[in-house]
C-alpha cells in the first residue's frame, strides 16, 4: 500500500482540524489533513453554525417583512416565501467558505487527503477513501473529529419524519407541525427558523427551563419571548418514544398528551465522533464518551493529541479553532494556551443571547462576593433607531477587586456585542474600566457601558 511521510498528520477538517493544521503549517511542520466528507469545514461550515445563520438570517428578513415593515414606512403588495431560493443561497453561503479552506490549504502547502481515518499506531494513520487508501505517518497525530446529532432511547431517525438539525436545515417545505425535542439553542435556533417560515412548532423540554447552562434570568426572559412569538414551549417534559404514523409522527411524553406531528426534530445534544478510529486498539480510553487530554491537549499515547467537540468543554466552533491553534504551537514549538474562563456563547434567536463568564447562579453557589449592573436597551437611542429596544446587559463584577466576572446579554446584536466584553475579559478589566471608556454615540455597546456604569453605582440613563 502506498506511503507518505509528514510531520503532522490532522484528522477532520472542521474548525478544530483545519485550524489546527493551518497554524501547524504556518509554523513550519509538514502538515496532512485526513477529512472523510467530500468538503471541508466540518460540522460548522456544512451542517451547522453557518447553514443555521444563513436561514436564521432570511427567515427573521422574510418575517420582519411580513409583519412589521408596515410600521416603518414601507410597503409591499405580497410577501411571500421560496424556499428553494432560499436554500440555495444558504448552500452557496456554506459552498463559499467551503472552497475557501480548500484555498487556505493549498496557500498554507497542506496535504489533503478525502479518505475515513483510522490510528493503527502511535504515528501511523490508515486512509480508506473513494479514491485512493494509503498508510500515512507522522511523528504526531491530531484528533478533531467533532460530533454528530446524539439520539433518545425509543425514537429512530428515518432522515425523512424523523431527524436531526442535518435534516432541519434542509427541508423541502415547511412543516404543518414541527416538535422539537430539547430546548437547548439548536432547537430554539431551528424552532425559530421554521416559526417565521410558517410552522407550528412545539419544544419540548425535558429540564424545568430553556437554555440550561444560560444565566437562569436571561433564560426566563427568552422562555416568556419565545412564547410571544409563537414557539410551544413545555419545560419539564421529558420525552418517552416517538412512532412513526400516516400522518406524521405521534410523539410520548410524561405527564402530557401524546403530540402529534409532521416532522420532528431531535435536538437532544451532541456526541462526540469517536467510532472507528481504533481507539480502543491504542489504548485510549474514552471519559464519559469523550477523549480525555491533559493542559496541553496530549492524550494517553505519546504523539497523540485531541482538540475540540470530541475532548471536554462547550461544543462551540470558536473553542474548537482555539484548542486547534494552542494545540499546534504546542506540538511545533512547546506552548500554546486557552483561556476557558473566557470562550462566549451565542444563541441566533431574535433577541440574541450572548454570554461570557460566569452566570449570576455560579456565582451565588461558588459564593463569590459580586456586584450587578443592568441596563435595558430601552434606554439606548440605536436601539430605539433599530426598533429593537428589547433586552438588557446584565453585568458581574467582583464585589472586592471590581474584576469582570460576567457579561450576559440578551437583545439585537447580542452576539456581536459579547466579544467587547470578552476582549474586557481577556485584559483583566474591572467594570470601572468599561465605564470609563467612551463609546461611540448611538451605538449598541453604549447599553455595555451604561451597564458597567449601573455596576458602579451611577448609571446615566436608567
Ligand atoms: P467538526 O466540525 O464536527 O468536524 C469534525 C470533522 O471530522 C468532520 O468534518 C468529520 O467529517 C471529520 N471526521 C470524523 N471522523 C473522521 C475520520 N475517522 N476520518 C476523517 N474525518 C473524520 N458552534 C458555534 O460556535 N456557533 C454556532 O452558531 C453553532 N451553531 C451550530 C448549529 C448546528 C445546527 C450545529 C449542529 C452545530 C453548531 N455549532 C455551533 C457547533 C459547532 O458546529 C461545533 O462545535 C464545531 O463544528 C466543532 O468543531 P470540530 O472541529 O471539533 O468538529
Ligand atoms: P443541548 O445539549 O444544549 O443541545 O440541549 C439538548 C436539550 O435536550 C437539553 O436541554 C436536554 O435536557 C434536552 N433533552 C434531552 N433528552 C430529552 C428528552 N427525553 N425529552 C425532552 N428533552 C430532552
């Protein structure tokens, strides 16, 4: 069989793998990247952050014009949804930054193999493709392998009834009656798509609220707007079985009615992609199905390292491209760091809900002495501007040192005005800091500074 020799051999190009080997690369290592889907870009670029995006974006224009455009002065004789148009765009969206990685990898002189990759050894990698199989080594071997849609006990998907976010992003029409199972932000992001569009939806929740893992007041905020515009929502309702029927699908839960649907999305988490990597036979074993590494991203065998969905932490794109690039300084020059008290979350919805640091409840259960400011977008005049005066910053600083703790918001643009507080973050800076800085007036992230203001004692405009 046929051989080639690298420095460094990067298994799964999605924003972990391809990250990781574009740093690698830039270091100076000779870099392959084995990736068994015909793109690049894994789970992010293909069947999730960026497909998810596109769709939320569209369906929030389709329905903002459908239902308010009116108040604004603007008028349309119809409004109407193409869905097929609207796919196609979300495919050349993902078709766009698709062929960009291919572009990065060619710049950056990385070897691509398509071919499902398996570790026969400590640096030695076989690759089974369409095209051609090979045995590659290295003296090291990154693990990104990601995660794909986990499953319930009692439900099988079809990929046509029945299915997972893969199946959401691309159905052919709108549902009748979409039930989503699991309220964490997929089947909210998903949920809210396919509302706009025209579906009935209905979530149901095993856990007593939305968004577990949010800050709990941010939480019950989204849970009362998702209701307003529309979403089913019943919390505390685990899910038993889902059959098949006629007409749909008929969906058990405890303590409720049976549902029935014509479509049914499970959201209920991910599992990481471990299967078939021959794993076992190298003698890594899995921590609560996860590959479990140390500080510096190295597993169990020497040579072998894993970053991303398929090691601990938030299954987040951004996480992953962090450990992808801390992980290859690492291996080619001996350092590399993430800062995990500092990796923001976003939820698409409409509002946004965005997150950095820790929640008010960890706080209180950690008993850590802090102080909280918050500052309504009501207050704000681009939010007036915007139409879209609903929502609050939350901020949590130390109530000793005055150290940022945590930034929680939710409102227009939440996830584009986390990353000020995540930069904050990132510099050790005290909510006096935020206070003191100007910020450019009418703007958004004028709602932060009023609310490192409010954390101070002196808020201006609440
Ligand atoms: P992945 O992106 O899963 O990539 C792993 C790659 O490895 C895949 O391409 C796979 O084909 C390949 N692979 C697996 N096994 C093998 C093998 N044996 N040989 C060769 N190749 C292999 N995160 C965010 O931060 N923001 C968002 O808005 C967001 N939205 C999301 C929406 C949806 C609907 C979904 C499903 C996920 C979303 N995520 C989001 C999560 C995000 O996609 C993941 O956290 C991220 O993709 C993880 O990156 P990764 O590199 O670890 O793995
Ligand atoms: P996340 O892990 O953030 O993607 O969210 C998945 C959600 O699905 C969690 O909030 C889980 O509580 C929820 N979930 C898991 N199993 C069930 C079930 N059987 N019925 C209803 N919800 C569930």
């Amino acid at each position: 069989m046929k051989e080639a020799q690298h420095d460094l051999i990067v298994i799964g190009a999605g924003p972990g793998g391809y990250v990781a080997a574009i740093r690698a690369a830039q270091l100076g290592l000779d870099v392959a990247c084995v990736e068994k889907a015909s793109e690049l870009g894994g789970t992010c670029l293909r069947i999730g952050c960026i497909p998810s995006k596109a769709l939320l974006e569209d369906s929030e224009l389709y329905h903002e014009a459908a239902t308010s455009y009116g108040q604004r002065g603007i008028k349309f004789s119809k409004v109407e949804v193409d869905l097929p148009s609207m796919m196609a765009r979300k495919e050349s969206v993902v078709q766009s930054l698709t062929s960009g990685i291919q572009s990065l990898f060619k710049k950056n002189k990385i070897t691509h193999y398509t071919g499902e990759a398996r570790i026969q050894e400590a640096g030695q990698v076989a690759v089974n493709g369409a095209k051609q199989s090979l045995t590659l080594k290295a003296p090291n071997i990154i693990i990104a392998t990601g995660s794909q849609p986990g499953s319930l006990p009692g439900i099988e998907p079809d990929g046509e009834v029945i299915g997972s976010s893969t199946e959401a992003l691309s159905y052919q029409k709108v549902p009748k009656h979409l039930v989503v199972i699991g309220a964490g932000y997929i089947g909210l992001e998903l949920g809210s798509v396919w509302k706009r569009l025209g579906a009935q939806v209905t979530v149901l929740e095993y856990l007593d609220r939305i968004l577990p893992g949010m800050d709990s007041e941010l939480s019950r905020q989204a849970h009362k707007t998702f209701s307003q515009q529309g979403l089913e929502i019943h919390v505390g309702t685990r899910v038993t079985s889902a059959k098949k029927t006629d007409e749909g699908c008929r969906v058990e839960c405890e303590g409720m009615d049976p549902v029935t649907c014509d479509r049914l999305l499970l959201a209920v988490g991910r599992k990481p992609s471990t299967a078939n990597l021959g794993l076992e036979d190298i003698g890594i074993e899995l921590e609560n199905g996860r590959i479990p590494v140390n500080e510096h991203f190295a597993t169990q065998v020497d040579g072998i390292y894993a970053i991303g969905d398929v090691v601990a932490g938030p299954m987040l794109a951004h996480k992953a491209e962090e450990e992808g690039i801390a992980c290859a300084e690492w291996i080619a020059r001996g350092g590399g760091h993430v800062n995990y008290d500092v990796i923001p979350g976003v939820v698409y919805t409409r509002p946004e809900i965005a997150s950095v640091g820790q929640t008010e409840d960890q706080l209180k259960e950690r008993a850590i002495p802090y102080r909280k400011g918050v500052a309504p977008y009501k207050g704000n005049g681009r939010a007036q501007t915007l139409g879209s005066v609903e929502g609050s910053v939350k901020m949590l600083a130390h109530g000793e040192t005055d150290r940022l703790l945590g930034v929680h918001i939710i409102g227009a643009r939440a996830g584009d005005l986390i990353a000020e507080a995540a930069t904050a973050m990132s510099f050790g800076a005290s909510s006096e800091d935020l206070a003191l800085t100007c910020h450019a007036h009418p703007t958004l992230p004028e709602v932060i500074r009023e609310a490192a203001l409010a954390t101070q004692g002196r808020a201006i405009h609440c």
